[in-house]
C-alpha cells in the first residue's frame, strides 16, 4: 500500500539548521546533514532541505552544505530556498538533491517549471506555495492567498488557481504551507490542504501547524495531505519520526514503519 | 575488491544519486554516453528519471545495439524507472519511440480513477523468493516509486506492487533485471538490492 509521507525538513541558515517560527524569531537547532542522516534513521521518508540565507556568500555555504548532507542519505532529498534560475537548480542538483523546491522564482517567472522539468523530470521540480486565509473572502479557504518574501507581499492569487496552474506546467508536486498556522504548533490547515489537493492530481505536502500525532492524522484524513511536513517537531528531542509513525500506524494511517 | 560498473547517461535526468549510492557500496563507477565502454562492461546500470521519449538518445547515439550486444554476452544489466520501461518493446508514453523490447509488452500509464496518478512515494514490493536480485529483502519491504506509467505482471515479473492495480515492480529474465522504483532512494532496502546487482555471478 502507498504509505503517507512524512518529511523533515531543515531551515538553513548560513550553514546551520535553524527554525522560523513564523519565520522570525531564529534558534540555532544543529548541523544540516548529522540532523538529516538522524531523522533518515528514525523514519522520516524524506528530507527538505530550506535554505533562508539571502546572500551571495551564503549560497555557495548552501551547496557545500547540500553536499555534504546528500553524500550518504538514501532518501529523497528536497533542497530550497533562493533558487531564481535553471541554472540555480542545475547547481543544487549536481550537488545532490533529487528534487528542489521552487517559490518566488516560479512565480515570477511560471516557465522556469518547465525548464527545470525538461533536464531532470517534473518529480524533481517542488512548487512550493505559501498560503495564508483570506478572510475578506465569502470563501476564506477557497480563495486562501499565495504569498511571497516570508509573508509580505501579497501576490492576488489564490493558492487552488497557482497549484492547478503549477501542474498543468510540470510540477511534480506541491509544497503548500499555510501561514496562519505555520510554527502555532496546532495543527495545519486541513481545509486548505484538502481545497488544494483535490484540486491537482500531483501531490500535496501539508505544512506549517505541526505539533501532535493527531495533527498528522488530521491533515491525512480531513486534509488528504499526501505527505506532511514538520522541522520544530522533530528537533531538540520533541518527537522522532520513530515513535511519530508508531502513533500514526495505531490510528490506522498507512505509513513506512523502519526497522 | 571493488566491482566496476558502467552507468549510461543518456541525458534525461540527474545521475548523482545513482553514482553516490553505487560508490557508497564499494563499486568502481564509470559514467559514459557512448556505446564504447559497453564492449568491455562487467555490469551495466541504466538510470532514468522523466519521459520515456528521452531513451530516443539511446538509439542516436549507438548506445542500444552496444547494449543488446552486452545482454547477449550474459553482462549483467540492471534498469532503473524508465531504464525499467526501456526494457520492454514501448510504451504509450512515446508511442512513435520503441524500447529495447527483451520484454514483448508495452508499458501503459494507470487508469484514471480517485487515486492521483503520478504513484509517488512509499510503496510495498511482494517480492518473489526466487529473485536473484532481490535475495535477502523481504516482501512487505518498502521502495520509493515516482511514475505515472508502469509494467504488467508477466513471467518476468520478479516482485509486485499494489497501486489502483497490481503492476510489475521488479523484472528478472536471466542477467537482465529492471525496477521500476529508485533503489538509490529507497533506504536499506535499496541499497541492499544495488549490492545483491554488484555482487550476483551472471548465470
């Protein structure tokens, strides 16, 4: 049976994992690829790998960083973050990602999906949406905003009509996080997640809001979250993906139990 | 003892992570794009990731006779997704492109219905206990998938995987042997399989 992803991700910055709760107030949580091999260990189905480092110098931190973290992880391996260009991408793929994550950029520039997809296929190319209710709406889900530059600027689109658009350009999947939920640590947004996933047929990742067990069956159940995303939960010992998928399984979630 | 193997880049998709996890096992890799280092390959790996139209490369460039040549001389060779399609005589992806056909079906895309196609993710293989390739790995194991199109269950079916219908998840005819998941992502499962297709005598 296909299992419900769950995958960790990691905030980078400078070379260091760090965590936005959101996305400002940043705590050093450790190195990128011991923390990825951990959580690779204890279950989690995949890595992302998110770079918030904005200058120029950082960049080329990012890539020695992508190396060293993809050297020996046998998983999929998501990298993003500040990734503008064909060019951008073929970097951080060379240095080993098996996928990377694209948000402004596609936005700005929808084609840059299909050039990525065209050299390495659209199960590499991630756009990731940030959302964030609009309740000035008669429909606040429905017409949920994408937003851009950690949350101030508005771009006046709605997330279902960019994801469907992002498909029909090559995506492979779709990272959606929800900004009125991200770093609350209660719970994502499941009608949001459930607006956008029934409205592709390529994957949705549920993300921002992550905080127990049962946050996580939401998003699966109400959500129809194909996979879901967490950084905070996992780090300083809270929960691993170990005991996470224990939890999940008992509530009759299908999941890759490790060994 | 380092076992030397001959990856072919036909230039669709990232070849990174297949090289790593093969060099992770202790194997002597050559990449190469021409038909040349296949006359004396020990083993060769197919990868691919993306449209089954890209393997057209595979005929322009020599590399599909060199190929066929090294399968007839017993060379141990191992597809990977579409490196997997490739195998067989087409698929409905590219109908105008055929395959190598050493399987006589054609790969078809699943039916439509509730689930999403593409099958991305986690999924169990049932593994056949007779598979050379999959010696040591237990069926109920878990592979990472991604593909939209996939093979149907023959004689040559060496594991299967449940997704809207039972579809070929591992080939084995002889030394040929294809997987429709990545391997090279797929955990201790997967590299264990890459070591079994490093390690097995060519029969």
């Amino acid at each position: 049976m296909l299992t419900r992803r769950i995958i960790a991700c990691l905030d980078v910055r400078d070379g260091r994992v760090v965590k936005g709760v959101q996305f400002v107030d940043l705590i050093d949580a450790g190195d990128p690829a011991e923390l990825a091999h951990r959580h690779a260990q204890e279950g989690a189905d995949e890595i992302v790998l998110l770079d918030i480092t904005a200058t120029h110098e950082g960049r080329k931190t990012l890539l020695e960083t992508v190396r060293r973290t993809a050297k020996s992880l046998f998983v999929p391996f998501t990298v993003g973050g500040g990734i503008r260009t064909a060019e951008d991408a073929a970097a951080v793929f060379d240095a080993g990602a098996d996928k990377v994550s694209i948000n402004s950029a596609a936005l700005a520039d929808p084609d840059l999906i299909g050039q990525i997809g065209a050299s390495f296929g659209a199960q590499a190319v991630i756009v990731a949406i940030d959302a964030r209710r609009d309740h000035n709406s008669p429909d606040p889900v429905r017409n949920a905003r994408v937003f851009t530059h950690g949350g101030r600027k508005d771009t006046g689109r709605t997330a279902v009509e960019w994801a469907r658009e992002a498909e029909s350009r090559g995506a492979g999947e779709i990272l959606l996080t929800s900004m009125d939920s991200d770093g609350t640590r209660a719970g994502f947004d499941c009608e949001l997640t459930a607006a956008v996933s029934s409205a592709v047929r390529i994957p949705v990742i549920a993300s921002g809001g992550a905080g127990t067990v049962a946050h996580f069956a939401d998003v699966f159940d109400a959500g129809h979250a194909d996979a879901a995303l967490a950084a905070s939960i996992f780090h300083f010992g809270v929960s691993s993906a170990r005991s996470l998928k224990q939890e999940l399984a008992q509530l009759g979630i299908p999941v890759r139990l490790p060994c | 003892m380092t076992t030397p193997v001959a990856v072919i880049d036909y230039k669709a998709g990232n070849l990174t992570s297949v090289v790593k996890s093969l060099r992770h096992l202790g194997a002597e890799v050559t990449v190469t794009d021409s038909p040349e280092p296949l006359a004396t390959a020990e083993r060769i790996i197919l990868p691919g990731v993306g449209h089954f139209a890209a393997t057209r490369r595979l005929d322009e460039t020599g590399l599909t006779p060199a190929i066929r040549a090294a399968i007839e001389r017993g060379v141990p060779f191992l597809g990977i997704c579409v490196g997997m399609q490739w195998l067989y005589a087409g698929s409905t992806e590219a109908p105008d492109q055929p395959g190598l056909g050493y399987l006589s079906e054609t790969i078809e895309r699943f039916p439509e219905g509730s689930e999403k196609v593409p099958h991305v993710g986690w999924n169990q293989i049932d593994a056949s206990p007779k598979s050379r390739l999959l010696a040591g790995v237990e069926s109920g194991e878990f592979a990472y998938f991604t593909h939209s199109w996939r093979a149907p269950i023959t004689a040559a079916t060496a594991a299967t995987t449940n997704y809207i219908q039972p579809f070929a998840s591992v080939v084995e005819d002889r030394n040929v042997f294809g997987v429709q998941f990545h391997p090279e992502k797929s955990g201790e499962t997967g590299l264990k399989i890459l070591k079994n297709f490093l390690e097995l005598r060519p029969c």
